[in-house]
C-alpha cells in the first residue's frame, strides 16, 4: 500500500506491466483457489496487529483458504508452521473492517493481504477490532493507537536482534518455517528486558518489529514474542513471492520504506532504531539518520559472535557516524542498556 494520506494529490500513472514471474504466481493462485474451492475450503481470515494515530488505524490481515472447522477452534489458529505456506490466498476479496459503530469495505490484494489505513477516531492505548468476509468467521485483531503525546518509540530487527536464528541466511526462512519447531526458537540475552526498560522510561511508547520476512510467519513471531515477554506491538513484514516487477521482493526496500512511511506517520516522535550488524541494518539505519535525523532518538545494535556473523554472511562495514544521533554497541541486551540507559537505569 501507498504510504501517502488519501488527501494527497497523486498524479495517474500507466498501469505497470506485471513480471513474468507474477503472472505465473497469479495462474498458480487461481487454479489452487479453484481447485481448494471444490474440495469444500472457505476464506479464513488471519489477523495480524495494526496500530494508528488520532484520525486513522492501519488494519493488517491476509485471507486464505483452509478446511472448515470441526472442533470449534478458531480457523486461524490451526495455520502454523509449513501450513502457513501453503495455504491458498485468496486475492481481491472484499474484506469488511468493523471499528467500533463505523464499518468500512476494504480489498485483499493479490497475496491475500490487506494493508489499509482507514479514517477512525480511537483514544490512544489498545484496542480490538473486528474483520470479516463474506464467506468467513468474523475474527478479532488487536491495534494500538499511539498517544500524541508520545515523542519516543521503538524499532526493532527480528533475525539476530531478538531472535538467535545462527544460521545462514539463504537457509533461515525454510528452516524456520518448514523444521524448527517455534518452541525450540531462542530470544537474545537481554534483549525483552532493554525494551521492558525503554517503555517503562518513556510510557506509552509504540514497540514495532520490523523484518524482512514473510507475513506467512507473523503468528509464529507473534507467539515467541509474548512468549518470550517482549512487550507487544505491530510487526511490519513483507509478502511472500515475486511482484509485479521482480521475481523477488527486496527486503532491503521493505525496511527503508516502511522507516520512511513511520516517520511521515509520527513526525513528532523519535525512534530508537535497534538491529545488528550482520548485513544491512546499520546501512539501513545510517541512511534513515541521514535523511530523518529529526526522526532517530539513538540507535543500538547487537554485535553478533564471530560465528553468528559467519552464517550471516559478515559484518556490515560500517562507516565512521556523524551527526548527533547516538550509535550502541554490545552482544546482548544487557550492554546495549547500559550503553543506552546507564548503569542505575536512567539517561
């Protein structure tokens, strides 16, 4: 979805020619959707946290296919794992979002995905939201609405920052989806502390998990997360495939336009950028602090061990920082508190 307010004036732009690789994805959806229709398999839709300000909510979610319930459960509930990959999307449904006495009519998109900003007023704080298709089980999604008050918030990596994933990259998503069971999956030493600290330093602050990986594993993120006592909040992910114009989706774009749509969301507010430094975060961050210094409270990454950094593929070479913006480093948790917060816990 544009990251621009409905208000804004956008110029029209011929229709892109969609890649090979789409178009094939496309075919493969719509036999796999017919052919799951004709064994009996109805929309189910999976919520995903959504959080907003004043005026407006963003509503995340994804539609798919599954087997009709026979126990009562709750159909979303029963995706897990290799199950989330592969289910069958359904792409352009009409997805109905109710938020509290006002209703609104939003579309999936191709992947199934729905990603929309829709005009509400809620007060800040947590609040449940309803969806529904016309073919599905009415679920409940949960969405934060940040106090405008708020002038500090958190963004954080998921692979390598909150999560030891030690393995190499290329391997991560299939292993992760498809062999690790999510109970075996392991958080960083210190880490759920350090933004237990942070919120409890800044009240009300807004915690949202930026990664590169696919929607198909927000429950099983979502999960470890409170499992593992990290304190609740969105997680922006990206779909999984090719796009209209790529046979893969760049997740390095992911993460530098959803940074850039934060900071045009809340330009009132400065985001504590947490990562590592296996790859791209500091890149990524360093050329969000260029552009959005106003934007970047400090920024903390977590040095991953020798063989960490192996699997990862090195270390990013990290240039000298400039600017006013604070730059952490340590292993864990607990040496990016101290860096950030002092050894008595306060700044």
């Amino acid at each position: 979805m544009a990251w621009f307010r409905k208000d804004s004036v956008v110029p029209q732009a011929a229709e892109p020619i969609m890649h090979l690789a789409a178009r094939w994805e496309d075919r493969a959806h719509a036999f796999r959707e017919k052919r799951a229709r004709r064994r009996g398999y109805v929309p189910t839709v999976i919520p995903y946290t959504g959080y907003g300000a004043a005026g407006w909510v963003r509503v995340l979610c994804r539609v798919l296919l599954t087997r009709p319930s026979s126990d009562g459960r709750a159909q979303y509930k029963k995706i897990r794992g290799w199950r989330s990959f592969t289910s069958v999307p359904v792409n352009d449904v009409a997805v109905t979002v109710r938020i509290g006495d006002s209703e609104f009519r939003v579309t999936a998109d191709r992947g199934g995905v729905v990603d929309h900003v829709v005009d509400v007023q809620l007060e800040p704080g947590w609040h449940t939201i309803s969806i529904v298709t016309d073919d599905s089980e009415t679920v409940e999604a949960p969405v934060f609405i940040v106090d405008p008050a708020s002038r500090v918030g958190i963004i954080s990596d998921i692979d390598d920052t909150v999560m030891v994933t030690a393995l190499p990259r290329p391997f991560l998503a299939a292993w992760n989806t498809f062999v690790l069971d999510e109970h075996a999956r392991r958080p960083v030493p210190g880490m759920a502390v350090l933004y237990d600290r942070l919120r409890r330093e800044h009240p009300g602050s807004p915690v949202i998990y930026l990664s590169t990986g696919a929607w198909n594993v927000a429950p099983t993120l979502t999960r470890f997360l409170s499992r593992n006592l990290y304190p609740a909040g969105p997680l922006l992910l990206t779909d999984w495939g090719p796009t209209h114009d790529r046979w893969f989706r760049s997740g390095r774009q992911h993460k530098t336009e959803s940074l850039r749509r934060l900071a045009d969301e809340f330009p009132d507010i400065k985001w504590m950028l947490v990562g590592d430094d296996g790859q791209h975060d500091e890149e990524i961050y360093g050329e969000f602090q260029a552009e959005h210094e106003q934007n970047v409270e400090a920024i903390a990454i977590r040095q991953l061990s020798n063989s960490e950094a192996v699997l990862a593929g090195g270390r990013s070479k990290a240039e000298q920082r400039t600017g006013v913006v604070r730059w952490v480093y340590s292993p864990d948790g607990a040496g990016l508190a101290r860096e950030l917060l002092g050894e008595e816990g306060t700044r």
